[in-house]
C-alpha cells in the first residue's frame, strides 16, 4: 500500500496516545496510509509524534469530558478528515483491594472505558456510514471476561466489550464493524520495566504487536461484525 502524503485518504483516530502502545499504534497507522488523529489528556507525547511524522495530528482533550467531544470531533474532521477507524485505547484502573480503592476510582474506569466509546461512537458513525463503513476497535483486557481479586475496578471492561458487539448488531448492515482486544500481560514500557525490573523480555507484551493485532481487527469484520481475539507476553 502506498503511504504518500497525496495517498492518504483515510483517517484514523486514536484515543490514549502515550509512549507505549499509543505511539505504535499511530505508527501502525500512519505506516497503512493513514492520516491520524491523536488524542491524549497529556499534551507531551503527541505533540512529539506530531512534530517528528508529517500526518500524525495532536489534540489534548480528557475523553470523559463528554461535553467536549462535539466540538472535538468537529475539528477532528475539519481538520484532518472525517475518520473511518476508532481505536479506543484510553483506559483508567487502579489494582487494590476493593475496600481500600473508593468508587471514584470505579466511576473514573467507566468514564473512560465505556461512557467515552459510547458517545464517540454516536459522534463518528454517521461519517463513517457516509463513507461506506468504519470500524472500532477496543485495547482491552483479560478483566472483560473474568474477575479477579484486587481487580474490581476493571470490570467495566466487561461493558466495553458487551458495548462494541451492541454496535456491531446494530451497525452492521451499516458497514460498520467493531473489534475487542484482551491484552492478557504487562505492556513493555517504561512503567512495566520499571514495576518488573527483574522480568525477562518475554515477561511482556510488546506494544507494536498490540498495534499490529489492532489494525487487523479494524479491517476483519469478523462474525456478525464482531471479530476479537486476545494476545500475551511476546517473547
């Protein structure tokens, strides 16, 4: 596929762009032709990828901000492109026992992870179905699929990925088609390296196979439109 700058017709927004699996992410992207839109609450990260590759596109912006993403995805289309592809990789979380995490955690989790997809979705659907179809895509974890001890704030996980095939039902005909990806390991990354200092490489998942899993689910309709798989430590 050509990635000339005049080629590039397609867009593609992702939320939760930091150094790890965000950057690879728009790597990803950007290496398919695509235009991308990063969105990040810190300004630091994508500003630094958008002044190193020519079609990648800074926009600070709190996704739970709900109020705000009218406008958001207004200058998203005005001033990149009306997007064909969501990867929804913004997350919140916090491990610890339950009686110890206050619920602000778990509304911070739910914000972020399904409330912020939910009134995307609203937002860029119709330009997608303008163009003939999209998709989006969840980062997501092993918490959508089963519960664990010191984990209850990731359940909401559990309703981002019931939401995605909701969409995938109801957009289908549409041509829109959704994706799910449980990340079952530690993301290398600074963070990670610095948590497991004395794990090996294979300990982690590295965050170009994220981005590469995640670009193959947004372009695999998958059954009923809903196509998910799951990925561990790498090796």
């Amino acid at each position: 596929m050509s990635t000339k700058e005049n080629d590039r017709d397609k867009t593609c927004i992702i939320t939760g762009v930091g150094p790890a699996t965000g950057a690879a992410l728009v790597d990803v992207f950007l290496e398919n032709g695509y235009r991308v839109a990063m969105i990040a609450r810190s300004d630091k990260t994508i500003a630094d990828i958008a002044a190193a590759k020519a079609q990648a596109f800074a926009f600070p912006a709190d996704v739970t901000d709900i109020e705000s993403l009218p406008a958001l995805t207004a200058r998203i289309r005005e001033e990149v492109g009306a997007p064909t592809v969501l990867i929804h990789n913004a997350f919140a979380g916090a491990f610890g026992p339950l009686a110890d995490i206050g619920p602000e955690i778990l509304e911070a989790s739910f914000q972020t992870n399904v409330l912020a997809l939910y009134e995307l979705t609203r937002l860029l659907t119709p330009d997608m179905i303008a163009q003939g179809g999209g998709a989006l895509v969840a980062t997501g974890s092993m918490y959508a699929y089963r519960g664990d001890a010191n984990a209850a704030t990731f359940s909401p996980k559990a309703a981002q990925r019931v939401l995605l095939q909701s969409i995938a039902k109801e957009y289908g005909t549409k041509g829109i088609h959704t994706g799910y990806l449980s990340i079952e390991s530690a993301i290398d990354g600074p963070w990670a390296r610095e948590t497991f200092p004395d794990q090996p490489d294979s300990f982690f998942c590295h965050p170009r196979d994220i981005a590469q899993t995640c670009y193959d689910l947004a372009h695999n309709k998958g059954a009923e439109g809903f196509a998910e798989t799951s990925i561990k430590a790498c090796g």
